[in-house]
C-alpha cells in the first residue's frame, strides 16, 4: 500500500535537505514537538491519516560530538506489543552508544504506552560532511504493525583548526601562512586580542597571513573563532616573534639507503640531497638529522650525551637555537647543551623545558632513516653494520629486514621521532629530515 504524504521543511540552512519523503515510508508520520528541534523554525508534516508511526524529526542533523535524541511513538491502540528495531550505517553512526547495526536497543510499545514518546540516543561518529539513514522497523502479532521506513542523517563536525598550537615566526621575515581546516560553511571569523603587528587575519577563511615588524615577541595566546551565526569554533595558539629562528624540513623525494652519490660519506651525500629537495626553504643551509657509526656525523656516545657536548660530532642541532616547521613555523624544539632532548626510559621527553612540542610533519606518517639507537637514548645502533645501511652506503639488504637501517616517525613527538620500530631494508626507499645550521 502507498502512502502520499509531503514534507514541508522551514529555514534548515545550508547543510540540511530535506527531499520529499518516499512513499514506501509509511511509519514517517509527524514530529513530536520538544526533542532537540532540526532549528528555530518551525517545521512541520502533513500525512495520510493511515500512517502509523510518529517521529520527532522525519531528517535529522547530527553535529560530531553532540548526541541528539531521537522520539517515537505510536499513532493509535495496538491489540499487541510492537517492538521497534534500528538499523543505520554502522560506520557513521551509533544508537544508544553502540555501532552494532542493528542495534541491540529494542523498544517495545504496550497497548497501555503507545502514545508515550520513547527516545533513542543518536550520536555521529564520522568527523567530515556525510549522509546515511537510520531505518526504523516494527513488528507485532498486530498485522497493522509490521513496517518500515527511513530516515535521512545528515552528519557535520563542528571544528576548526591550525597545523599547529604554537607558532615561532622571524621577525621582519614573511611567515608561512596559516590555513586552518574547517569542516563547516562560516560567514566571518575573529581574533583575540589583536595580531601582532604585520599579521593579518582573513576574515572570511581565517588564515592568518603577513610579515611580523613588532620586534620580538614571548608567545603570546590568541583565539580565533569561526562562525556562521550559528555554529562556531574557537582555536587557541600562541604565537613567538624572535630575531632568528632555525628551520627543519622533511624531504619531497625518498632514498634507499645508499645516501652517499658523489659524496665523501654517507651523511655529507644526505646533505646534499636536503639542499636539492623541492622542500627546501628559499634561504639556508641544511644538513641531514642522521647518525653513523663510522663516526661521521654523532649525536651522543653515552645515553642521552651524559658526557655533554663533547660527544657530539658534526651534530645537527645547537643549544640555544630555535628550531620551527618549515612548512607553517610551528615550534619543535630548543635543544638542552648537548644538542638533544633528554629521554627517559618510556621514551618521552620530560626534562623541561626540552620537549618536541610539535612533530615533525603536520601531514600524513612519513618514515626517515636516522640510524638511532631504541634505548641507549641518542646513540648510534650498532648491533648490526646495516643499522646505519654500512653508513649509508648500500641499497641492499639485510636479512633479516629488522638488522637493517634505523627510521625514525613524522608524526610523534617522544623519541620515536627518531627511533621507530625494528629495522627497515636498505634497499627501501624513505625520507630525510633537514636541519637549518
């Protein structure tokens, strides 16, 4: 049997579509009134007199982080209990707390509560613009009671955010500009207080673009909101302005683990290899953030340069320096005397203030050889001759694959960063990171 009824939907703005209901879907009959409404307009249904369930919104809008509740309730006496069951798109969606579709939450309508509205609880679980349908079925020894229907879910994430927390730009030098990512449609955004001067915020997208001229500034915290009127979100970060900054890069191109070419070793073939690489900034000069056990280029001979500074040898990063993101100039870190970030024994980096306060990408994971050490903390590994690929010299081998070259992962911020996992082989291909001296 068919049922023509219409939907009439009133100023949902620009996320919400509400389509002509089908036909099939006899249980959609009209909205219960009080339960968290789609928005401040009014919104009504006419339907047949023949439909058979009542529901508090025939399209519902689900905002990421924020359950909704959801009502039903029968349209006249049933002569038997009705349950009704929920299935959705288990992926997107879950019902009472749970993504099992259908769900194990079962409600059950008596001939004596029919008409009592009953709730479920709809939460989003996807954090981008998306749709999917929950459909709703009853069933009963009441033949009236056996059908059902769907509803349409429209998913949106109210969020707004920078690569990064904290920013260290150069004076006098044009900064990397900031492009937040937005998963909603805002008319206007702010900040406060007030950039420094030279920076600028755009309105319309929030970026935040310009060339510092306020002399040096200690980081200082700004909040930028984004809005459309009726959704917003706000990003705290904090931004440093200092006469000289160093900057650190992660290479465009991968390298098997004869980094040498025309070089004299390994590590000086690296370098050469960072000052090529489509990544490199337009100013300075960079070394690759790699360790040998020829000696060549070392960070520590003790855990974590016990004996200082001594031990290192054409190291890469300074005490005293401030090292940045080349990508966005987020803040990384300012090395201890020894030109490292002590760790501790569940590798994280808790002597203050020498932390990695952001990783090394913003990206997608990448992997780089390093040639570090997993726990004698800022040493070269040395078990095998191919944890350093024969100090980057061979594209082959080893076997096993775990004896082979030391990476280190894009996306941590503990001493995974530079030493991640079991050997990778020489003859795979992986990134470098570049550091401004």
């Amino acid at each position: 049997m068919r049922w023509n009824f219409f939907v009439s939907i009133l100023s949902l703005g620009w996320f919400l579509s509400c389509n002509q209901v089908n036909p099939r879907d006899e249980l959609l009959f009209t909205l219960i009134s009080g339960l968290n409404p789609v928005s401040s307009t009014s919104t009504s249904v006419s339907v047949s007199s023949s439909a058979k369930i009542n529901v508090s919104s025939t399209s519902v809008l689900l905002k990421y982080g924020t359950p909704q509740n959801f009502g039903i309730s029968l349209v006249k006496l049933p002569t038997a209990n009705v349950t009704a069951s929920f299935t959705f798109t288990n992926t997107k969606l879950t019902v009472d707390g749970s993504a099992t579709s259908p769900s194990p939450t079962v409600l059950t309508f008596t001939p004596s509560n029919y008409n009592v509205v009953q709730t479920i609880s709809l939460n989003s679980i996807t954090q981008i613009l998306d749709s999917s349908s929950l459909t709703i079925t009853v069933t009963s020894a009441d033949p009236f009671y056996n059908t059902s229907g769907a509803v349409s879910i429209s998913h949106q994430n109210i969020y707004m955010a920078y690569t990064g927390n904290s920013f260290i730009f150069q004076n006098a030098v044009a900064a990397p500009t900031l492009t937040p990512s937005i998963t909603f449609v805002i008319t206007n955004c702010s900040v406060t207080p007030s950039l420094p001067t030279g920076l600028s915020l755009n309105a319309s997208n929030c970026v935040i673009s310009g060339t510092p001229t306020s002399g040096t500034q200690p980081a200082t915290s700004y909040a930028v909101t984004a809005t459309n009127g009726t959704d917003s979100d706000t990003h705290n970060i904090s931004i440093q302005i200092e006469p000289t900054v160093y900057k650190v890069f992660i290479t465009a191109a991968t390298f098997n683990g004869n980094l040498q070419g025309a070089a004299a070793d390994g590590p000086a073939g690296a370098d050469l290899k960072c000052n090529a690489d489509t990544n490199k900034p337009s100013t300075g000069t960079y070394k690759a953030m790699l360790t040998t056990d020829g000696g060549a280029r070392v960070a520590c001979t003790s855990d974590n340069c016990s004996g200082g500074v001594g031990e290192n040898t054409d190291w890469v990063f300074q005490s005293g320096r401030i090292y940045i993101r080349a990508s966005d100039s987020a803040s990384l870190l300012s090395p201890n005397a020894a030109g490292i970030l002590p760790a501790d024994s569940s590798d994280n980096f808790t002597t203050n203030p020498y932390s990695l306060n952001h990783s090394f990408d913003s990206g997608t994971t990448k992997e780089y050889w390093t040639g570090f050490a997993q726990s004698n903390y800022w040493q070269t590994a040395t078990q095998e001759t191919e944890n350093t690929c024969n100090n980057w010299t061979i594209n082959v081998g080893p076997s096993p694959t775990s004896d082979g070259g030391r990476v280190g992962a894009s996306n941590s911020t503990n001493y995974s960063a530079f030493r991640n996992g079991s050997g990778r082989s020489c003859a795979s291909s992986y990134y470098l990171v570049c550091v401004e001296y």
